[in-house]
C-alpha cells in the first residue's frame, strides 16, 4: 500500500510524503501504519479519525484531518490522504 499524506495551508500543498507499507497486513493495519509514518515524517501527533473522515476515506480513499482532529494546535489549514496504490 501506498499512501500519500500532503500539509495544505491557504489552498498550498505545502509540503507531501508517500508512505509504503508493502505487509501482508489488512488494509486498516496498513493504513494506520502508513499514517503513522507520515506524521513522524511531518512531525505531528496522530490525528483523531472523526466519523466525516472515516465516512470520505471508505468512499473516495481520501481523508482530510483538520484542527479538530488534531490535539495540538496545528500551524496548516488540514492534513490530507490519500491511496494511491492497495
């Protein structure tokens, strides 16, 4: 699995990471695993996946976490990701 974590702030892409977790694992391990990795590459505590996130992520293989999301205040509009390749 790949998975794309992109930081946008005032509708920039400020700065993007592909995540590879190449497992036997289910698809929720790897995603969980794949977010993991971006947000030690980005520096971030991991995001609360509210239910609007999980609903978007099931149907379009994307999800946006805002600062709702996050419990340190975060210095980007939303962090975003997306599949790009099971």
């Amino acid at each position: 699995m790949k998975l794309w974590g992109k930081i946008w702030k005032d509708n920039h892409m400020l700065r993007d990471f592909v995540a590879v977790d190449e497992s036997d694992d289910t698809r929720t391990h790897k995603v969980f695993h794949c977010l993991e990795l971006i947000c030690a590459e980005f520096d971030l505590g991991r995001p609360i996946w509210l239910e609007s996130g999980i609903r978007d992520f099931k149907h379009n293989k994307k999800a946006r976490f805002t600062q709702d999301c996050f419990i340190e205040e975060i210095t980007f509009d939303y962090l975003e990701i997306q599949i790009l390749e099971e």
